[in-house]
C-alpha cells in the first residue's frame, strides 16, 4: 500500500469523521431511540473523537432525524423490503445518504453515494454496500434532477 493511501485509511477525513459520528447517532437512535439533542451531546462528550467537521456532524445528525418521516417517504420506493426489515447499519446510512442527496446539495451526488458505500462498507455487513449504492443509485436522479440534467 502506499504511504499516501496508507495516511488516508489511518487518518480519515474531517468531513468523513463527522460523517461517521452521524451515522453512530443514527444507528443509536434506531436501536435505542432517544431525543436527538441527546444523542448529539453523547456523542459531542465523548474523549477521543479525532479531527472531524463539527458543524458537518450536527448538520447531518439533526438534519437526518429531525426530518427522518419524510427521507423514509423518499426513500420507500426503491427498497425491496419494508424500513423495518433493514439491518439497522444499513437504514441508518440510508437515511444519512438521503438526507445528504436530498437535502445537502453543495456536496454532488456522486461524492454523497461513495461516502455512504464507504460507510456500509466499513461499518455494515457482507453485501450491504452493494444495496446502499443501489437504492441511493435510483434516488439521486430524482433528488437532484438538475444536476443530473447538467450532465
């Protein structure tokens, strides 16, 4: 591996470590439910959550769960199972990856997908990259109409 990519798996980016920190709040209030300002000030206190984009993180955090009824809307169509079958890795970077998609459109589309498969890649099962990207695959046309338009 080279030095340069070696740095890049040990280090992670500020804004994808902050991504990550969303997706553990998402994952958390999935499995154990809570108040979103608490799930943020958990982890907010927690020691030891290196280099990460602060207002990245809350902005994805509050943001996903705040409006997680209607990303669960957007998101339906193009599941094969119903939310609640879902592995809960897997549901919570859905939500996050439709929150960004829709909601986050300084960052493209394409940058939104690969850090979402990065994320089940990292943090969920065997195979569930592959039905990430595919569901976010076949919400971006239709949450960013004009950016694919531009293309």
């Amino acid at each position: 591996m080279s030095e340069l990519a070696h740095q890049a798996k040990a280090k992670p980016s500020p804004r994808h470590r902050a991504r990550e920190l969303a997706l553990q709040g998402i994952y958390q209030w999935r499995v154990a439910a809570g108040e979103v300002a608490q799930i943020e000030k958990q982890i907010l206190d927690e020691k030891k959550l290196g280099r990460y984009d602060k207002g990245l993180f809350s902005k994805l955090l509050c943001g996903a769960l705040n409006q997680h009824v209607e990303l669960e809307v957007l998101l339906a169509p193009y599941l094969d199972r119903p939310l609640a079958e879902l592995s809960p890795v897997e549901f919570s970077v859905l939500l996050l990856g439709a929150y960004e998609l829709s909601l986050n459109l300084e960052v493209p589309y394409k940058v939104v997908i690969n850090e979402a498969v990065e994320l089940a890649k990292t943090f969920g099962g065997t195979d569930g990259h592959k039905y990430v990207n595919g569901v976010l695959d076949k919400l971006a046309p239709k949450v960013r109409a004009p950016e694919f338009a531009a293309r």
